[in-house]
C-alpha cells in the first residue's frame, strides 16, 4: 500500500516545486541535487516501456538511491506494455509518471508521447490500467494538445481515470517551444477539474508564484529554469517563506560589484556541481561523460573561463577526472 507521505498531492502541498522531467538532463545526479535543495521531488528522463520489457535499459536511468521520491517517467502506446514495464520498475519508484507530451517525431511516429493526445479515449485507457493494475499513484504529463487542443477533454480522462496528479505544459506539441506558454489553458483546467495540477511553462522567477498558484494551478513544474541552476528551487522556497527576507538579499546581492557578484556565483556553481557528480560517483554513469561534459557547460554558462574548461573537459574519460579539473576552475 501507498504509505501517506507518499502521496503526491501530499507531497506537493507540501512543497509546491518540483522539477520537470527532461531528457539528458534530470539524471540521478541532477534529481538528488534538486531535491535537495527544495524540489519536492524529480522524474526521470523519459523512458520507453518497450525498451524497459526489453530489458535494454540501463538501471541508472531510473534507480532511486538516495531520493526521498523517485517518479519514473514511463513513455509509450500499448497500456498492457505500460503495466508491464511499470511492474518491471515499481521497486525503484514511488510514482509512475506517464509522457503524454513529447513532441519529437520520432517518438511521435511510434504512436507515443504528444500525438496520444489527439485521442482522449487513448489517453483514458493507459491510465485507467495502469491504476487498476500497478499499486504505485500513477501521474500523467501532458501538453494542451497536438496541434488541435484537447486539454480539457484529456484532463478530466486522467481525472475521472484515477490519476493523481497531472502536470501540464501550456503549449501544444507542434508549438514545441516557441511562443510563451498560455496560462489561461492551465487556469482552465484548475476551473473546470478537482485534480491536483501542476502548472508548466517558462517558470524562472519567484514572483510567479503570485501570479499563478492558487489561482492557476497547486503547483509549479520547473523545466529550463533549472537546468545548470538548482538554486532556483531554493530561491522559490525561500520566497515562499518569507518574501521579504528573499527581496532584501537579492538587492544587497545587486549592490555588490559585478566582480564580487561573479566571484560568489562561480563559487557556487562549482560547489553545486561538485554535489551533482558526487551524487553519480556511487552508481554507474562512468560510461556517460559526454553527458556530465554537457552539464558543466550548464553549470558554468556566463561564467569566465568556461571556453577553456569546454576543451578540458573534451579530453577526460572518467568522473574524478572531470572532479579534478572542476576542483582546479
Ligand atoms: C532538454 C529537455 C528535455 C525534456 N525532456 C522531457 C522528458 O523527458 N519528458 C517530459 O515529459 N518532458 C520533457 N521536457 C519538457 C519539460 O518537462 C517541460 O515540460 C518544458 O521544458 C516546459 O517547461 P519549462 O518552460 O519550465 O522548461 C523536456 C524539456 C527540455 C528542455
């Protein structure tokens, strides 16, 4: 049975940030330095349930370590495949969260991701069986639609399909990025549903907590805004506590030189990213520098010297490697 503190609207109310799910970015590493700094929790990067019954995906994607909360990003078509690779996983998940947003044509063209969304039946019938059979809290991520919108349809299938928590990105798929998410969707649907909904889309600053919680949405879902920048869950709570502390020590911060500003910056990126590799030594990402080599450019974007650690961080090939040189930047 699901214990309580393991539910996610419990969890969410809580703490009402968390970090969104992204491809080669929410890594194990990543998600334990998020949660640790205010997220309440984080969900793997996407993850093909015919791969997964397949056996051909690695465990580091999806192990839970040392999480609180791991949530399991589960993509796919077929809903008995789903139940499948959830059962396959669910020792390492606290929740099973399905992709009903992914726009890339080539996970599109296998029926998966974003275009499920054309038909809310489709939607209905994965997460209907998935709660039936997998005693995990099943959540659902979606898009306003694929091109056409279909978010208020899908969002009362996932609600009257017994999902927990839906989370949704305020843009359809064939938007992709472009343009600025629309909110008055996502407020749409906190009208018109009782599901506990987290609002998504070009998040990045605290006031937005203002704007949009309580009035939009229970919670916010934050993507691009963290990446390379896990501080930013501890900016959102700290606003959230106590606005006024918040306000005061970002205009002593605006006061100080840029040099000083630079200095404290490159300090902490460094201790960041010093916890994220800390957080992957223990499992088995050796074999995935490239992808480490991309998260320090993350970490280290705007900050001096970053083009030279760019081409030192070319030539490693293991993590105490990339330590060392981080150590020494
Ligand atoms: C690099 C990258 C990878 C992503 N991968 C996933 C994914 O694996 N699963 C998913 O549901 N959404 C994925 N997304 C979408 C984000 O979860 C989020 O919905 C989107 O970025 C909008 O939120 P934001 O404006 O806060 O970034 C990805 C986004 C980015 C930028």
């Amino acid at each position: 049975m699901t214990q309580d503190n393991k539910i996610p609207s419990k969890v969410l109310k809580q703490t009402p940030f968390l970090l969104a799910p992204m491809d080669e970015v929410t890594d194990i590493g990543f998600r334990t330095l998020c949660e640790e700094e205010g997220s309440a929790y984080g969900t793997t990067e996407l993850t093909s349930v015919d791969a997964l019954v397949r056996d051909r995906v690695m465990e580091s994607r999806y192990k839970k370590e040392n999480l609180k909360i791991n949530s399991i990003q589960l993509f796919g078509h077929n809903p008995q495949t789903f139940v499948d690779a959830a059962k396959k996983v669910k020792h390492e998940a606290d929740f099973i969260d399905i992709n009903f947003g992914c726009p890339s044509a080539c996970v599109n063209s296998n029926d998966s991701g974003a275009i499920l969304l054309k038909d809310p039946k489709n939607v209905r019938s994965i997460v209907e069986k998935l709660v039936k059979e997998v005693d995990r809290p099943i959540t659902a991520k979606i898009r306003l639609g694929y091109e056409k919108t279909t978010y208020l349809d899908v969002a009362r299938e996932v609600e009257e399909a017994g999902a927990s928590m839906l989370a949704v990105h305020g843009r359809t798929a064939k938007q992709k990025y472009s343009g600025k998410a629309n909110w008055d969707a996502i407020q749409e649907i906190y009208d018109k549903t009782d599901i506990f909904l987290c609002g998504n889309g070009d998040i990045t600053k605290p006031e937005q907590i203002d704007e949009y919680m309580g009035s939009h949405c229970d919670a916010l879902m934050i993507g691009r805004g963290a990446i390379g920048n896990p501080k930013i869950f501890k900016d959102f709570l700290e606003y959230k506590n106590n606005k006024n502390q918040f306000l005061k020590k970002q205009e002593e911060l605006k006061e100080l030189s840029r040099e000083k500003r630079d200095e404290i910056k490159k300090r902490e990126q460094k201790e960041y990213f010093l916890r994220y590799l800390h957080h992957l030594k223990h499992i088995t990402l050796q074999r995935e520098v490239y992808r480490i080599q991309h998260q320090a450019m993350y970490f280290f974007k705007g900050i001096s010297g970053v083009k030279e650690l760019r081409q030192q961080l070319m030539q490693v090939k293991t993590i105490d490697e990339v330590i060392k040189l981080v150590e020494e930047f």
